[in-house]
C-alpha cells in the first residue's frame, strides 16, 4: 500500500488520515524498502538539487522580484540545451519519421500528460481536417483536473491504452519521461514498439544512467525501433518538480518537430526561445509577474480564492492549476455537486461557453477518457487499481468538474483574474503585462510556452511566499505514487541529517497518525522531528 492511500479513490487533496494504524506502518515502510527499490530514484540527475536554487525560499523573502529572477534563471540556462538538442541526429530523425508517419501518439503521464494533450490540441487547432496527432495521457483525459493516483505505477495501464488505440507499423510514438523511467508511459512505448511502430523517448536524463539501473529502462531501451532523445538539463527549479524545466524543452523539442514535419521551414527555434526569454527578464515583466504572485499571496493569505478567466490556451491554465494541487497539497478540482471537499485555492473558467461546450472547445475534439469496466481491469492485470473501487475518471465524471460558466455558489466571492493573450503581442494577466512580440508558428508554440513560464512562475512564487518550500524542496507535496514516497524519504533525509531508511521509517510513522486528510506527511514529519523547524500552513 502506498503512504495515505485513500478509499474515496481519486477525490481527495492527497493523503488520508488513520489509513495505517501504529501495527502496521514498520511492516509498510520495511515493504516499500526491500521491494520497491525500482521506485529509489535519488541517482537521476532530474531528481537532484538545482544549485540556481538553494537559496530560493530566502531569495523570495529578500523581494519577490529577487525570487522571480531566480527562478527565469533557471528556464535560461536551458539554452544551451536547446541549441544542441535542435542539431542532434535523433532529432531530425524523429521529425523525419513525423513526417511519414500515418499517426502520431504522444504519450506521457501527469505534467507530459498534459504536455501530450496540449500538442494534440494544438494540431488540432491549425489542422481541424487531419487528426493524425494523438494524446495518450496516464488515466486518460480526467487527469487534465485531476490527478490519477497509482496509475503511472504499471505499465500495464499503458500498454492497455495502447492496444485500444490500435497502434501499428504505420505509426509512430512520442514517449515523454523527464527521468525517463514511469512505468506507464514505459509500458506504452513496449507495446507500441512490440506492435513494429517506431518509438521515440524524449527524457531529460543520460539514458546510459536511467538503463544502466532500472531493468523497465534497459529492456525497452534495447529495442532496435526505440531510439533516445535524452536531454540531461539537470535539476529542476523545485527539486524534482519535472512540471518546470523539463516540461518546458520537451515542449519546445515535440513541438517543433511536429511543426517541421507539417512542412514549416525557416525558424530558428532557439532563437526565438531567446528572444521569448529576454521578453520576460525585461524590467515590467519581471515587476508584473512579482505584482501577481503578491497579489496571489495577499488573497490566499486571507483565505480567499482565484477565479482566472480566460477564453485562449485554457489548457495551459488547466495544467498549471492542475499541477498546484499535488506539487503543494492544496485542494484540487471538485465535482460542481461536491458540497464536502474544500474549493480549490485557484480554478481557470472559461465564461463565454456552456458546460457541454467547453470540453470541446479546449481540446479541439471531443474527451477522450477511459471507461474500463471491472473486468477490463481485471484482465488486464491491473485488479490492484480497484481496491478503491472503480476509478471515477469517465468523460461523465470529467464533464461534472466545472470550467465553463456554470453558476458557482461556493466561488461567488472569488476574485476574477482575466488572462488575455494578445497574439504575437503581449501576455496580460489583470492589468499587468507580461512579454512582448514572439516568433510566430503554426502550432503558436511560443504563445503555449510564455504562457507556460508565466503561470509556472507565479503559482511557485505564490507558495514559496506561503512557505510550502524550504529551500529548493517542496515540503508539502502530495504523496499519491511510490515516485512520490521515494522522493519524501529523500526530503525528509536531507533536511533532518538523518538516512534514507530512518526517514522512511518516519514517513510512515508520520501517516499513520495524521488527523487530517489536508496535512502533508512530509510536513508534518518535518515538524515532528526537529521542533525547530518552522513551516507555514
């Protein structure tokens, strides 16, 4: 059993209270110690410290504009990257293979999840006509509000998705992994390559590194039709918070691809990142974006709640916000009928379409969502995701979460935040504007990517100021996968001077005890074993 797993399956905040008791946490922290070593991932150069930002949670107390150029710091040390990346072999390779390729399935899980669905519906976008270009998303497109826990965990679940896409010889996949190991989209890329498709991964780690210690990586690293784009950037801006720097190239690297294989020529597309990124280091962006996460701060300091309001690249504000509720323990999305759970501190609307509509709207074609019966589990060997019952991830399930403008009782009080983009112009966020001109292409790539950075910024500022990061750490992620627990034990270790198997044993301890669903585990044990260590709730 994974730490704070929940009976109410994928409905709450992130942890459960009392779900182990004081007779069974040593048996649960030595069972994820001896048998789940594939899940120890403090090796991957992903997972590691970003030294940019050691001093991040004092940088934002210094000045918020002080910690909003520490972090565009570290999206412009992506640069080189870039550069290299554009020019290598496997690169224009892929782009080739896009080129010929009767589909094109992105698959990927959580941030290049959502990262897959946004290029799908970019195609879409531009080529309404030729829905070549499809998204395969860990837990299907439910999770674009709401995470879908445990499921990244088997490749089965994967592999699943595939089969039902019906992938051949004819087509290709995008495998999207910044540590290059989760297990689903793994299980994907197997059984996509097993079908004779080519098979293309864009990891953020040296494949040498994540094969030469994980056998799932190995196997299917050997096969002849899976060729690697590894792009080794190092840490993130959060310590292992894959949603900021590796989401960002593997965008900008998938993207661009697609663009040149529909036959767009003459951009140079780091040049153009560049130039995005000095729009954003100028003097009035640097204030804007540090005016927003003030803002933010003052109203969720007084329990207040943000209602962004915006009718373009909606699904860059969905996966922001998505993202704020595992990376920092708040609420998530809820269900319009869901009187019991707590608002979600920040929600994007779209107000000029009605709930039928709004879905298609975003994605450019209708939800995609899986709709497993109990025996399809089953059979497919995935019966443990059932021990909370069926999975509540159906279209109907996502149509109930409310993005459109439905009348919302409980958010009456909210503060309206309008997000406009003005195309090829500047970025508004309020009143306040961000950027300037970009490089035009097809897909809007740069317009995706401004929004992106932006929005990145802001809700990580925002908890830096509230004192949900120590550090570089995010001391009050949710904990719903073993990836999750693996990087805990590691958090906990670091900041208490203690090893990785003590700080295990703390974690679990931690959990089966906790009072509240709302707590974070890490916290909490934070909090428990050194009575110096001062965190903001």
């Amino acid at each position: 059993m994974i730490c704070g797993e929940k009976k109410s399956g994928n409905r709450g905040t992130g942890l459960s209270a009392g779900r182990m008791n004081m007779e069974n946490w040593k048996i649960e922290a030595e069972n994820f110690l001896r048998n789940e070593t594939e899940f120890r991932l403090g090796f991957l150069p992903s997972e590691a410290r970003n030294p940019l930002t050691m001093h991040l949670d004092d940088d934002f107390r210094e000045s918020t504009v002080k910690g909003v150029r520490t972090l565009l710091s570290c999206d412009r040390a992506l640069l080189p990257f870039v550069r290299q990346t554009l020019a290598r072999k496997e690169y224009v390779f892929m782009a080739g293979s896009m080129r010929r390729a009767r589909r094109i399935v992105f698959s990927g899980c959580g941030a290049t999840g959502r990262l897959a669905i946004l290029l799908e519906s970019a195609w879409n976008e531009v080529h309404p006509d030729d829905p070549r270009v499809l998204s395969l998303m860990t837990g299907g497109d439910f999770a674009l509000v709401k995470s879908v826990e445990h499921f990244e965990d088997y490749s089965a679940v994967g592999k699943k998705q595939v089969d039902e896409l019906g992938v051949t010889r004819d087509d290709i996949l995008v495998g999207i992994t910044a540590t290059g190991e989760t297990a689903s989209i793994l299980g994907s890329a197997k059984e996509a390559a097993q079908r004779g498709a080519g098979v293309f991964m864009l990891i953020c780690v040296p494949v040498e590194t994540a094969a030469s210690r994980l056998e799932r990586c190995r196997e299917l690293y050997s096969f002849p039709n899976v060729t690697v784009l590894d792009m080794p950037i190092g840490g993130m801006a959060l310590t292992g918070s894959t949603r900021m720097q590796s989401s960002t190239i593997e965008l900008l690297m998938a993207a661009s691809a697609l663009e040149s294989a529909s036959g767009t020529t003459g951009i140079d597309y780091a040049a153009a990142f560049e130039s995005l990124l000095d729009s954003l280091a100028t003097p009035e962006s640097v204030e804007s974006l540090a005016a927003c996460i003030d803002s933010e701060w003052e109203i969720y300091r007084d329990r207040g709640l943000i209602d962004y309001v915006a009718d373009d690249l909606l699904i860059d504000l969905l996966s922001d916000t998505t993202e704020r509720s595992p990376t920092f323990m708040i609420p998530p999305y809820k269900f319009r009928d869901d009187d019991v759970s707590p608002e979600p501190w920040a929600m994007v609307r779209n107000l000029s379409a009605p709930p039928p509509d709004i879905w298609r709207k975003c994605l450019h074609r209708p939800p995609r969502c899986i709709e497993w019966s109990e025996a399809e589990y089953r059979s497919a060997g995935l019966e443990i995701l059932l021990k909370n019952g069926l999975p509540r991830i159906s279209e109907r399930e996502l149509r109930r979460v409310p993005i459109g403008n439905e009348i919302l009782p409980s958010r009456a009080n909210a503060r309206r935040v309008e997000i406009r983009n003005e195309k090829h112009g500047s970025l508004f966020i309020g009143d306040r504007r961000i950027g300037g001109p970009l490089t035009p292409t097809p897909m809007r790539l740069f317009e995706h990517l401004r929004m992106k950075l932006a929005m990145n910024i802001i809700s990580t500022g925002t908890m830096v100021r509230l004192g949900r990061v120590k550090s570089n750490y995010m001391i009050h992620l949710a904990i719903s996968n073993k990836k999750l627990v693996d990087r805990a034990c590691r958090i906990i270790s670091e900041l208490c001077g203690i090893d990785y198997e003590t700080a295990c044993h703390e974690l679990f301890r931690t959990c089966a005890t906790l009072k509240s669903p709302t707590l974070s585990p890490v916290a909490e044990t934070l909090r428990r074993l050194n009575r110096d260590f001062q965190l903001d709730t």
